[in-house]
C-alpha cells in the first residue's frame, strides 16, 4: 500500500512538473512574440503548445505505466490518467480553441474595418471611394445614367489648427463628416479623401441641376456654428463638380477634374461650387 502511495505521489509530482514546465514555455512563447503579429500566429502558437504538452503527457504516463506498474492493472492505470489528465485538457483545449477563434474573429473585423474606413470620422476612406465609384461607372454604362463626382474642400480650417491645435481641428471634421452626411440621399457615397478634403459620388443624376441642389445643401449644413466645448467656429466649403460621362469615364479623370473645378471654386473667392468647365452633362448617355 505504502508503495502504491509513494507511486502516486510520484505521478501527481511528474504531471505537476511537466504542467509548470509547459507553463515557462508557454509564458516565454508569449513574451517573445510581438503586439503587432496577427492573432491567428498566436492562435497557432498556443494550440501547438496545447497539442505537444498532450504529448508528453502521453509519453509520460506510459512510461510510469510500463516501468512501475504490474500488467494486470495497466489497464485501469491509463483509464484512471485519462479520467485524470486528457478529459479537463480536452476540455481545457477545446474552451481556449473557441476562445481564440471569438478573439481572432473580433481582431480580423476590426482589421478589415480600419481598412475600409477612415479612422476619424468613420467615412469611407480613399479606396473604398475608387472601389465604389469604378462599380457605379460600370452600372451606369449599362443603365445610361449620369453620375456626378464631387470635390469638397473646407475653407479657414488650417486657421483651426494652427490656432486651436489639431485636438479641435479633429472633432470639427468629425461633426463636418455627420453634416456630409446627413445632407445625402441613401445611396450616395461620402468619403473623407485626407486632410480636410472629401468627396462625393452621386449617382442616378437626372440633371445639373440635382447636383447643384446637393452641393447646396452640403454649403448650408457646413456654413452652421460647430461648437466645440467653449468654442464656436464658422467654416465655408468650396465644391468642385463633374459629370459622368459628359467629363470621363476613369474615376482618376473624373477625380482630377473635379479637383481642377474645386480650384477655380477657391480662385473665385471660396464658398461656392463650380462645374468642370468643359462638363456635358445635359442628358444621360447616347
């Protein structure tokens, strides 16, 4: 009896210390590895770790078993282990699987979130903007439809910066993307291109002059008070139009004219919008 005791007594001792083992090694694998490395090499990582630490159980409880018990309760010996070792580590396993795949799945959604949206203001970012405007051209080809490109510029925020700090600078373009926003149809696209400029991409326009009413309401939304804290700001934004396909047909022209409208919207004194020059965009496609 005394020796059976002295046995177990040696069994619990070897798992113990092949557990605290297992542990050393998993905690230096955690150390070494960087913030920055994706959470499915982590995962990766860790269930390795899980798999070889099962492995040496195994390893290990069949040596005592051959070495220090009789045959005729080698039997119950490994059932006993089992109940004792694999069934909480299968268990164990498998919560830390699922636990890692719900933090692998959180991670990659904020991933594929940051990639597609603008971290301030939560608009859709640059290539988001080219991704949606390239399918629209594609939709609008076949169905004869115009689409108008809008380039936004705000006017005096450099004077928020320079004076307020960028702190302020932020959460004014903030309330400036909800404002853009608000003053869109459903299914119009606001994007934040950088800086303090933003764009448009209207689609289904019937006429001139339903693009003239949105960049009016874009005008009149901006031109409002933003208070920030104990501050009040006025802003103007100056709007730079084109047409498809009166102006082009490849987002990148359209993006440019646009532009060089927004120029001339700024060279005539700032707070209004301007047509490409040489837009024709009167009707929907021949």
């Amino acid at each position: 009896m005394n020796g059976m005791i002295d046995l177990n007594i040696d069994v619990i001792l070897l798992h113990s210390l092949i557990l605290f083992i297992f542990h050393l090694l998993y905690l230096v694998t955690k150390r070494l590895m960087k913030e920055e490395q994706l959470l499915q090499d982590r995962v990766q990582i860790k269930n390795r770790s899980y798999i070889l630490y099962i492995l040496i159980i195994a390893w290990a409880a069949l040596l005592l078993d051959f070495v220090h018990f009789p045959a005729e309760s080698r039997l119950e010996t490994v059932i006993k282990l089992m109940e004792c070792t694999y069934i909480p580590i299968c268990i164990y396993l498998c919560r830390e699987v699922l636990k890692s795949h719900k933090q692998f799945t959180k991670k990659s959604k904020q991933y594929y979130e940051a990639s597609i949206t603008d971290s301030l203001t939560k608009l859709p970012n640059r290539n988001v903007f080219y991704d949606r405007l390239t399918q629209l051209l594609r939709q609008a080809r076949e169905q004869k439809t115009l689409i108008a490109v809008m380039y936004l510029d705000l006017d005096q925020f450099k004077t928020i910066n320079d004076e307020y700090g960028h702190q302020y600078g932020d959460r004014v373009l903030m309330i400036v993307a909800e404002r853009l926003q608000g003053s869109v149809r459903s299914f119009d696209t606001v994007s934040r291109f950088g800086g303090d400029e933003f764009t448009v991409i209207a689609p289904n326009i019937k006429h001139i002059e339903d693009a003239e009413l949105i960049a009016k309401r874009f005008m009149a939304s901006i031109s409002e008070p933003i208070e920030v804290e104990d501050y009040r700001f006025l802003l103007s934004v100056s709007i730079g139009i084109c047409f498809f396909p009166g102006d082009g047909d490849v987002p990148d022209i359209l993006v440019n004219k646009a532009d060089s409208a927004l120029y001339q919207a700024k060279k005539l004194g700032k707070n209004n919008y301007q047509f490409f020059k040489n837009a024709n965009a009167k009707g929907p496609l021949e």
